[in-house]
C-alpha cells in the first residue's frame, strides 16, 4: 500500500512538472507591465505569471496573520 502511494505520488508530480514546463514553454512572448507610471522591463509572460503567483504565496499568508491578530485582539477587548 505505501508503494502504491509513492507510485502515485511520484505520477503526480511527474504530471504536474510537464504542465509547468508546457506553460512556460508556450508563454514565452514578452511583455512589459505599465503600474501608476512605472514601467517593467520587457518579461516573458510566464516568468510574470510566476512571480505574481510568488507575490501572492508570500502576501496572503501575512495578510491573513495580521487581520487574525487585530480580530483576536477586538475579541479580548470585548470579554
């Protein structure tokens, strides 16, 4: 049963490296992001693609400790 489930496992990340590799390799047209003025040096769309997704890994866990922490701290305001 633990074969089977590393078997699996091992198919799983396999499948998920060649969608990421079939992405990358079919976004590879440049662009260039234009925010309040600034603009960004000429990118692959999968390489912005990327780094949002990064972005986001990083600012929703922060985001979310922090409102967790002011509504823990209104709750003990109230008891």
């Amino acid at each position: 049963m633990r074969n089977l489930k590393r078997i699996l496992l091992g198919v799983l990340v396999l499948l998920l490296m060649l969608v990421i590799l079939a992405f990358v390799l079919e976004n590879q047209q440049s662009v260039s992001l234009l925010f309040l003025g600034w603009a960004g040096p000429q990118l692959p769309v999968s390489l912005v693609m990327v780094l949002a997704l990064l972005a986001g890994m990083l600012i929703g866990p922060v985001l979310g400790w922090f409102l967790g922490r002011s509504s823990r701290a209104a709750r003990k305001c109230l008891v």
